[in-house]
C-alpha cells in the first residue's frame, strides 16, 4: 500500500516538473519564429529574408542540386502534391533551400527548380550566412569528400512544415505516403 502511494506522489511530481518545463519553454520561446534571421538571395538573385516565411504557411525543404535522389524525388513529390492540393492549396508558399552554396549558384538553382515547379522557390547565398541559416533550422548536412576530387553532401532528408506565424508545425519525413503527406499540407493551408 505504502509502496502504490509513493509511486502515485512520484508520477505526480514527474507530471507536474514536465508541465512547468512545457510551460517554461513556450513562455521562453513561444510566439517566435521557428529558425533565425537571415539575409540570402532567391533563385532570381532577389533578396530574401526569414519574413518570406510569415504571412503564409510555408514548407521548407533543404537539399542540393547535385543530389543523386532524394533532392529531386523530393522536389517531383512536392510538385505533385501542390498541383494534386489545387486551390486548398493556393496559400502555401514552397522552398527549397541548398545545403552546397558553393556550387549551388542562383542560376544553378533557377534551372534546376525550374524543372520541377514554379511553386517553388530556391533559396541560395552565401554560403556562412547559408550554412548558418540551416543550423539554425535544426538542419544536418556535411560535405563528403568522394575520392575522386569531387564531393557530395549528406543532408536531412525531412521537409519542415511552418505556420503563418512561421511557427514550427510539423514535417513530412522522406518516403512518407502520398496521402498522409497531402493531409498534413491540407491541414497546414487550412490553418494558415
């Protein structure tokens, strides 16, 4: 009996601790944009900043034009789902960011988006204020020396998912089925 009490003030005093951490963080942290201020340029060579994430929910994908698969699978599956969405999908705004500024140039970026979709935007600069944007992001990548004198980047594979607040609200993981991936984005434009 004693034993069954402990345990019961102990699980109470564990729920209580994490709702004040819970209530500590959001305090701390809500109500601030996911991310951190940055100044890039588009794939037209425009400037661009973390307010082209307000305003409107946005999904953000960061990859490179070199990748072999996972950039342009992921980039024809966006495509896809946003043409498949049609107008409950008008209000999303898509963009994918490189992780190789190096190699990933404005024009680079224009031609190889272009081949997907014109709803998406690339985002590219330079590439310290690029490297710390995606860190920002909670983002991996790191470059891989290949043997050969060439190089590739390993790299999350998961698109982040912001509100119009340009609050975090969610991802789409890679491989993640057409259908439940088409809810979340339905969800996130009929919240924003």
């Amino acid at each position: 009996m004693m034993r069954s009490i402990l345990v019961g003030i102990l699980v109470l005093m564990a729920a209580g601790i994490g709702w004040l951490t819970f209530e500590w963080y959001r305090d701390r942290f809500g109500g601030e944009p996911y991310g951190a201020p940055f100044t890039l340029v588009d794939q037209k060579g425009a400037p661009i900043t973390e307010a082209a994430f307000r305003g409107h929910p946005s999904v953000i994908f960061f990859g490179f034009t070199h990748c072999p698969e996972v950039c342009p699978t992921t980039l024809f599956e966006l495509a896809g789902w946003l043409k498949t969405m049609g107008d409950d999908g008008k209000n999303l705004r898509a963009y994918f960011v490189t992780v190789d500024p190096e190699r990933d140039t404005p024009e680079i970026m224009n031609a190889y988006i272009s081949n997907f979709s014109d709803r998406i935007l690339g985002i590219t600069g330079d590439p310290e204020k690029v490297h710390a944007m995606v860190k920002a992001f909670g983002i991996y990548w790191k470059k891989v020396d290949t043997g050969d004198g060439d190089y590739t980047m390993d790299h999350s594979s998961t698109m982040l998912l912001l509100n119009a607040k340009g609050d975090y609200a969610g991802t789409i993981a890679y491989g993640e089925s057409p259908d439940a991936a088409v809810a979340k984005l339905k969800r996130l434009a009929a919240a924003g």
